[in-house]
C-alpha cells in the first residue's frame, strides 16, 4: 500500500512527476473541463480531527474532479465523542469498501500510526506540528509557477516555526528542489535542531527579507502554544509583521506567500496579502490541482 505520509519520505523525482501530474490536471481545469473519469471505481474518506478550510475542501474538490466517490467524515460530530478509537474509527470507515484515506490529525505521527495499523492508502492532511505533505507541494509549486523554477531560489519562512507543520515540510521540499533557505523569527519560536536541516537562521525580519525572493509568512499557532512565549502579538507584528513600507523598503520585488489562514494585520497587513505581490489566492488554486496529481499517483498504484 502506498502512502503519502511527509515530504521526508520523498525524492526529488517524486516531487518533479507529482508537478509534472499536477501541470495536466491545472491544464484540464483550466480549458473548464471540471471533471475527468479517471478515479470512478476509488472511494476516498476525508477523516479530520482538526479544523480546516482549505485543505478540506481542496482534497474534496480534487477528488470529485477526479470522478472519486467521497465521505468526510469530522471528528466533533462522530462517535469518536463517544470514545471510539482512531484505529477502530478507521477501520469501520474501511469496511464500507473505502480504498483511501486523507487524514488531519492534532497528534505529530498519526498518519504513519495508522499506516501501520490499517489496510488503506493514507494521505497526511496535517499531523499536529509534524509534516502538512501537500501544503509543502503546493508551495513548491506555486514558486515554480511564479519564478520558473525552485532550485537555486532564495526562500525565508518567517514565523513560528517550532509549532509548524507547514514550515518542516517546506524546508524539506525546497531543499529536496535545491532551494536556498532561511527561516527567520524570534528565538522562542525556533525549534533548537533547526540549523540541523540545513537552513539559515535570521532573526532581523528586515534583513532576512533583502536576502529573499520569496517570503512565505506563516502564523503564530496560538492553538499550540502550552506556555507563555515571549514575544506578545503586539511585540511579534512590530518585529516580525510584514508590511508595505516594510517592503517598499526592499531594493527589489519579492513574492509573499501564506498558507492561509492569515491573521490580518500580526503576521502580515492587508495591503500586503492583497497586493500583487502576493501569491496567496494561487496558492489555493494550485492546492487542488497538486491534490488532484498526489490522489491521482497514489489510486493508481491501488488499481
Ligand atoms: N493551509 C491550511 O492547511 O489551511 P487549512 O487549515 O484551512 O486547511
């Protein structure tokens, strides 16, 4: 069975065909064919412990434009609120003959314990402050699209990224590409092994920007924060908020990203995120085609 559990299990050539997949099903989409046969007799569960709006709906987009049959399935209104196990949870959503499954989860690792545990693909929809596989691709994707390509890139992921899936599974994906990376943000929100996978570490957001083409603004993860860290929201936006002037200041263009979704006015102002500058509403689009390609590659090796 095959799984996309973290950019960490992947090589550079999976990333180049899941693109190349992805370019078909943007090309289909965009000559308004919403719908291709390919995945008729696959049914996939989309199993979320954990908020979502764009991941949730992208993966279930991507499915039915692939002709999939589709159930989700959100833990606050199942009988996991009842006790029910996540192995159990899964496996009574696998007697109904589903053959895959996308998975969010609050626990670091979920997706690879279940992948062990059950007879289903599993896709990582987001586990906990672990890996977010598709957010990263479709990064990756959205930069290729943008700059041509990802290799050689200068790439800072600015933030909190001690609590973020997001930013591990960029790093691992733009290294993986040949990207040059650096992350950048106050010292408390820093993992301590970070310079262990091979970026750079800024903690001046100004210079970290000079140095960029792409800033991908990432937010504080107020929902994982167990301590008081030190700075406050209104200390963070002064140090580490992007903004126009900010920008203005630069002595060149560079592209914002976020992954959405954006706390306007801490981690980036409206006048940036909405500006041309901003990639972040392509982001999104290009979300359900990499979705569409990772299904896709995965289904195939299914049938
Ligand atoms: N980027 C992202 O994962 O957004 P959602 O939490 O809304 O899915």
């Amino acid at each position: 069975v095959n799984h996309l559990l973290g950019i960490k299990y992947l090589k550079e050539q999976d990333i180049q065909l899941i693109f190349e997949t992805a370019d078909h099903f943007k090309e289909v989409i965009n000559r308004s064919i919403k719908k291709v046969p390919s995945l008729r007799d696959i049914t996939i569960a989309n199993v979320f412990f954990e908020n979502s709006t764009r991941t949730k709906l992208s993966f279930e987009l991507a499915e039915k434009r692939l002709s999939a049959d589709v159930i989700n399935f959100s833990a606050g209104q199942s009988s996991v609120k009842k006790g029910e196990t996540l192995i159990d949870t899964v496996n009574n959503i696998l007697a109904m003959k589903v053959d895959m499954v996308v998975m969010r989860h609050p626990n670091p690792g979920a997706g690879i314990f279940l992948s062990k545990h059950v007879k289903a693909s599993i896709v990582n929809a987001g586990d906990g402050a672990h890996e977010h596989p598709t957010q990263a691709l479709l990064d990756s994707y959205s930069i290729r699209e943008k700059l041509g390509d990802v290799a050689g890139k200068n790439v800072v992921i600015v933030g909190d990224i001690l609590h973020s899936r997001v930013a591990l599974s960029n790093i691992f994906a733009l290294k993986l590409q040949g990207a040059n990376v650096k992350v950048c943000g106050p010292k408390t929100l820093l993992p301590k092994y970070i310079e262990s996978l091979g970026v750079g570490v800024e903690t001046n957001l100004k210079k970290a920007l000079e140095w960029c083409d792409v800033a991908n603004m990432l937010r504080i993860q107020n929902e994982r924060l167990d301590i008081s860290y030190f700075p406050t929201t209104r200390e963070y936006t002064q140090q580490y908020g992007v903004n126009k002037k900010l920008l203005q200041s630069l002595d060149k263009e560079i592209v914002i990203m976020h992954p959405g979704p954006i706390n306007r006015g801490v981690e980036i102002t409206s006048d940036v995120a909405d500006s041309k500058q901003s990639i972040i509403l392509n982001q999104v689009e290009n979300g359900v085609a990499i979705r569409m390609a990772v299904i896709y590659l995965l289904a195939s090796k299914i049938k």
